[in-house]
C-alpha cells in the first residue's frame, strides 16, 4: 500500500464531525470556554460505557461486563476525582479550571450527571439485562420469590456458614456508631421499642418514638452470590444481603424488628503522601493504605424507599447532605454483575473467542536475541501473545552471558511471571534494578509485596522518584557478545502485567539499535542516580523534555500548513487535557493541519468550531478491548514521523510523571501502527464521534461498510500467523478522496 499517496490526499480524511448539535441533555457546561471539564469529560465515556451494556447487538455476558465496568469505574471515580473536589471547597478554595468552573460548580454538575447515569444503569439492569436473564433461565430471586426448598436450603446455609461470621452491632447510648468501611454492603435495622407510645396532651409535645438502630456488615469474605436450588434447565441466584435480611430474626432475638435496608458508603481514598517527610516511602505508603479505609464519606447509596428515619439517621452520622445521597433502585454495587456471566453457556452469549496469536518473527525462533539481532520486532497486545516479553527476561534470567537486567514496573499482575523471573534472574548472580511504582494507584498495596520479594531475592529495588511517578514501560537486557557488550531494549505503552495484556490494547518494540541501547542506558542511570544526560538519542523523556518536544512537532505541522506544505496529526490517547496542547492544536487547525483525534476517555478539546477546530475530528473506541497505546503520527510534509508513548496528553503525564516517547523506524512496525490508525479510523461499529459541547454519537452504520476495528485486527493477527488464508483488507478503498466525499464523510453521525 502506499502510504504517501494515503496521507498526502489533502489529509483530510476519515470519519468527520456531523453538521448539526445533537440534543443538550448533558450540557452542564460553560459554552464561553473553548475547554470542556476533565470531570465532566469523565462522565461522558463512562456514559458511553454504559451505552455498550445497553446495546442489544452485543452478547448478554458482555452486556453484564460492561456494566459492571460502569460500577467500578464510578466508585474510582467518586473516591479520587470527586473526593479531591470536596477537599478543595472545604478549605474554600474558589479557582476555576479552564473550562471556567469552580470546585463547587463542578461537584454541582457532576452530581446531576451522575445522578442520572446512576437511574440509566439501573434501568439497564432491571428492564433489559434482566429480563434478558430471565429468558435464558438465569434468575437472580428476590427473598419474596423463594419456594420452600429454597428457603430450607437457605436456612441450613445461613446456620452453617454465614451466621458464624457475622457480628451485628448495636448502635444506642453505650455503643456509638461503628466505623464501615468503604465499599462495603451493610445492612441496617431499626429496632422498635417495646412500649407504647403515648398520646400528647394539650400543652405537651407529640412523645417521639424511641428508635435504636444496629447494623450488620455483609461479610466480603463470602461470596455475594449464592446459587439456589432450581429446576434442571434452570440457574437460580440470590444475593448474600438477602440471605441475611431472611435470618434477621436469628440475628436479633428478644426484640421487635423495624424497617431495615441496605446502605454502602464511599470514602476518599486518595492518599495524601508527603514525600520530603516520609524517610521511608515504603512504610509511608503503608500507613496511609491503612487509612484509605476511613476517609471521608462522600456518597451514601442505599435502597430506594428506605424508611425515613433510617435515611435521617445515616446522612447525621456520615455528615453528608442529600447531594450525596443516591437511592438506588435494585442492588447496590453492580460490579456483581459480571459473575452472572458464569451462568450463560451458550457461545452467543459471549464475544467469539480470540487467543492472542504468536508473533511471526518469534514464534519458532529457538533464538530470541539472535532474532532481534537482526531485525526489530513489533509486538501488538493482545491480538499478539505477551509471551515473548515474558520469554526474553526468562531467558535472560538463565543465559550465562547476560551482565544486568533493568526494568521499570508500574502494574503487575498478582502472580507475575515477570516478577519470578527477576527475581531468579537475581538469584542466579545478575545485577537485577527494578523501579517499582508504589504510587501506582490502588496497586499499592500489590506493589509493596513484590518490590520486597525482589529485595529478598537480591534485587536492586528503588520505589520511584521524590515528587514524581514513573509511568514509564522500560527493560535494558545487557549481554556478553564477541568480546563486548550488546543491549536489548523492550519499550512499550503498556505495563509489564501479563493479565491485562490479554485485555488491553498496547504496542511496543523490541530492538537491539545501539541508539536505543545507549538511551535506555542513560535513562535507567538517570532514574537511579545523579546522571542527567544533555539529551538522549531517540527516546523523549518526560517531564523533562516530551511536552516541548511535542509542542514543537505540532508547530512544525502549523508552519508547513502555513507554507502551503502538506500537514497533518494523528493522535491515538487514552485522555487529552493538557491545554497547551490543546492550544497548539487549535492553533494548528486554524493554519489548515487537518487533525485526528482517537481519545478513548477524557478530551478537553472542543472539535469542530469555527475558525478554532474546525480541521479537528475526534473519535472515542469502546469495544471488547480496552484501548490503551498512544501512538503519535505526524506527516511532516511527507517525511513522516511515528512515535508510541506511554504518556497520554494529561498535565500530570507531561509534567509529574517519569515518562518516555520513542520512533517507530523499523519500516515494517511503521506499517502496521499506520494500518491499526487507519482501520480505527475507519470503525463504524464501535465508534463515537465527539461534538463541540462535549456530547458523543455513533457513526451512522446505513452510509459505510460496517468496519468494527478490533475485529478487523484480530483478523489482521490471524492471517499474519497463519490461521487464516484471506488477506486482510485494504482499506485504502474506502478513504475518501474528494471534497464530496469529505461532506458525505462529514454528515456520518446518526
């Protein structure tokens, strides 16, 4: 394929920006700003998320994933971005972000979004997803559905194993109200007093009644769901909270029972590390992780239609308003939903199955760095097998002629090969450094067990930078050969976590250049010690350098655009809020660089305004795959220019993170980044194309071949390993060429 005449085409191509505003019901947005809200922008892609799990063409198992993705995704969401929102109106912080909102006018906005997207999950679940169930005979039972084997199954369960775990605790005059934990489910109960209310006389107020409450934790240690008896073409559930609500009378004897209901808190789990004080980060960290139990409450949900006395109760005594407050009708904590999966057996219940494929330069190669030796290899998670990373540091724990093993982790898997493998490769006499991350949020705690397994074993372990977090995906691999030394170089957009890998989309290369050798070289020296080099050879390291080198190359496309030169962007992130870089894209745009965005989550940037964005397509992919590489292609008056990154385009990506950005040279692996930007392009079936006021809509699937993109790279893994024999296809046919076909293109959304 050519693809200089491909880009070269007015580079104004692919899928555009529909010519009239869709409707406003999520527009909670200062239109004076030419920035959209990073929180707001948010809660617009879990939006879309949630779209996945209503759309009917996709399997039921994945229709309950995706949901259940929805849930976990806003519980982080609640307790890192909403909870530092609360933090900085507390202490009357009043600044506006760029998109013009103050810390108050922002929880404002994001409260009546989430509110609504809360009732638009749970209509998801109980009118489609779970009539849905029901039709494939998997039913989750209500307490009033049970028959009487069910109930006796229940009663033996509840006496056997779930009442000698439960501690119900009284709350009165003696016994205050018990510190719950976050995210937890618990059961609240109002117990009634026995005596009489007595009326009010004429000159006495109304006798209140005298309400003691005692609340119950539904134990995270037993399942939360509990298969039932049922008929044999049947699966029947019930939830660990109903079990327990049914036996409430074992639980409380000797008193009468009033309302209960079921209630779960959100806390602020963000940790609030000072790093110039902590003489030992390691046990800094660990502290506060015993603190992320505790903090704050900033979300009470609880069953719609509690009694009112519960509701009062609870807000006094978490000291939360009704803002805060989310009646949930159905189930508290969706994540649940994803192990009904287990229920549905049926293949159509499911994605078809796809097992990442071996690489066609690795995969019978007795040899890894004799391969590498001559040639880079490219590697495309997860249509390709993570296996060779695993295999090359395997390998290099046992091969005699390697001197030293270097590696940053940020997120590894809970029984990480790559970690084993370190740590033998220590053991066996290698000088092994490891920069663990231990600022990796909510892996803290899985950080810390494997930075002290590295120790144990030998290894050089150091826990990141003062101030900074190292995001970046780096291992040097230093051998013996012919009488000097030789470096193998993994850079990658992904983590080093052999589990996500099969889930997540990321890129990297495995080369042997000497240019990238020495710049791993220098960077690990960087990080270690006091080395700072002037420059690297090909790879850009932030903060130091990857902002301004970015801003330069997007200048670079304005000044050719401005020249009369050719000119384009393409930019693949996960989120895009930096607004320098929005600046200078912006500025681009209006010089005529014709600009596509593929933004999987956050994007600040408005697309297609006048004289601002008009050049500026942006599109969000949300299919089977997490999108997760960032691949940077700028034409460069047809000298192009290709880069993957572990950075995204986030200030605290750019600024506050170790991160790195490195070429694509091998022409073959340039091929095929500019083959998955041109097939992204090019989806109709899992994209959303972005409006100016931040709203998303589908491509219109009447007007172009049906392309789902990760599909069509699958099918692209397949036939480059030799599992099929059709060739995948060329796209090029379906790149507009024309103005009318940019219009036709330009008026795609539904």
């Amino acid at each position: 394929m050519d693809y200089t005449r491909l880009y070269s085409d007015k580079l104004h191509f692919f899928a555009g920006l529909a010519t009239e505003e869709p409707r406003d019901e999520f527009m909670p947005l200062d239109g004076r700003s030419v920035y959209l809200n990073r929180e707001l922008s948010w809660l617009e892609f879990n939006k879309r998320v949630l779209e996945e799990a209503r759309d009917p063409d996709n399997p039921l198992a994945e229709r309950l994933n995706f949901l259940s993705i929805v849930s976990s995704n806003l519980d982080e969401f609640f307790m890192i971005r909403v909870a530092a929102l609360h933090d900085q109106v507390q202490v009357g912080f009043r600044q506006k972000d760029p998109s013009g909102l103050t810390p108050a006018a922002q929880l404002d906005a994001m409260s009546e979004m989430t509110h609504e997207m809360v009732k638009r999950q749970y209509s998801t679940f109980n009118r489609a997803l779970i009539p849905a169930l029901e039709k494939e005979n998997v039913r989750l039972l209500r307490p009033d559905q049970l028959d009487a084997r069910q109930l006796e199954h229940l009663s033996r369960l509840f006496d056997e194993e779930i009442f000698p775990v439960l501690t119900p605790m009284a709350i009165d005059a003696s016994h205050p109200f018990p510190l719950i934990a976050n995210r937890t489910i618990n059961l609240i109960v109002r117990i009634d007093s026995d005596e009489p209310v007595k009326p009010a006389g004429k000159k006495t107020k109304k006798q209140k009644p005298d309400y003691k409450f005692a609340v119950v934790q539904i134990p995270n240690v037993l399942s939360r769901i509990e298969r039932l008896p049922s008929a044999p073409d049947e699966s029947a559930f019930i939830l660990l909270e109903d079990i327990v609500r049914i036996h409430l009378s074992k639980l409380f004897s000797g008193v009468r029972l009033g309302a209960s209901a079921c209630f779960r808190i959100m806390r602020n789990a963000d940790l609030d590390i000072d790093e110039e004080e902590a003489a030992d980060l390691l046990s800094e960290i660990e502290s506060q992780l015993k603190q992320r139990q505790w903090g704050e409450v900033i979300r009470l949900e609880a069953e719609r239609g509690l009694d009112a006395q519960i509701l009062s109760f609870l807000m006094r005594s978490f000291g939360i308003t009704e803002k805060a407050v989310y009646e949930i009708r159905g189930p508290l904590d969706l994540t649940f939903a994803g192990r009904l999966r287990k229920a549905l057996v049926k293949p159509e219940h499911f994605y078809e199955p796809f097992a990442p494929q071996p690489n066609p330069h690795l995969s019978a190669a007795a040899d890894l760095f004799a391969v590498l030796r001559e040639r880079d290899v490219f590697l495309h998670h997860p249509y390709e097998s993570f296996d060779p990373v695993v295999r090359l540091i395997q390998t290099a724990a046992h091969d005699p002629e390697v001197l030293a093993i270097k590696q940053t982790l940020y997120r590894v898997s809970g029984t990480s090969p790559i970690i084993q493998a370190l740590a033998q490769a220590a053991e066996n006499g290698k000088q092994v450094f490891v920069l663990v991350e231990l600022k990796a949020r909510f892996d803290e705690e899985n950080n810390i067990v494997w930075a002290k397994r590295l120790e144990k074993a030998g290894c050089h372990v150091i826990y990141g930078l003062m101030g900074l977090k190292t995001h970046s995906k780096i291992t040097l691999i230093v051998r013996r050969e012919g009488g000097g030394i030789r470096r193998y170089v993994h850079l990658g957009t992904g983590n080093y976590n052999d589990i996500t890998a099969k889930i997540y989309t990321d890129m990297a290369i495995l080369t042997s250049r000497e240019a990238y050798g020495r710049d791993a070289t220098d960077f690990f020296n960087m990080i270690s010690g006091y080395s700072l080099p002037l420059h690297l050879r090909r790879i850009v390291t932030a903060p130091r350098w990857l902002k301004n080198d970015t801003l330069e190359k997007i200048r670079r496309e304005t000044a050719h655009a401005r020249n009369g030169k050719a000119a384009g962007i393409i930019a693949k992130v996960n989120a895009l809020v930096d607004t320098d870089i929005i600046d200078a894209l912006y500025e681009a745009s209006a010089a005529g660089v014709s600009i596509d965005l593929i933004v999987r989550g956050i994007c600040c940037l408005r697309p297609g305004i006048k004289d601002l964005s008009e050049h500026i397509r942006v599109r969000s992919l949300i299919g089977r795959y997490l999108e997760h590489s960032r691949i940077f292609y700028y034409y460069n008056d047809g000298n192009e220019e290709i880069y993957l990154s572990s950075a995204d385009w986030m200030p605290r990506n750019l600024e506050r993170r170790i991160e790195i950005l490195f070429p694509v040279e091998d022409q073959e692996a340039r091929n095929r980044v500019k083959r998955v930007l041109e097939v992204e392009l090019l989806d109709t079936d899992r994209a959303w194309l972005m409006h100016a006021n931040g709203s998303y809509a589908k491509v219109d699937r009447r007007r172009f071949p049906a392309m789902d993109s990760q599909n069509q790279l699958m099918e692209d893994a397949l036939f480059a390993a030799g599992v099929k024999q059709n060739a995948p296809y060329e796209m090029d046919r379906y790149i507009p060429r024309t103005t009318a076909d940019h219009e036709k293109y330009d008026s795609s959304i539904e």
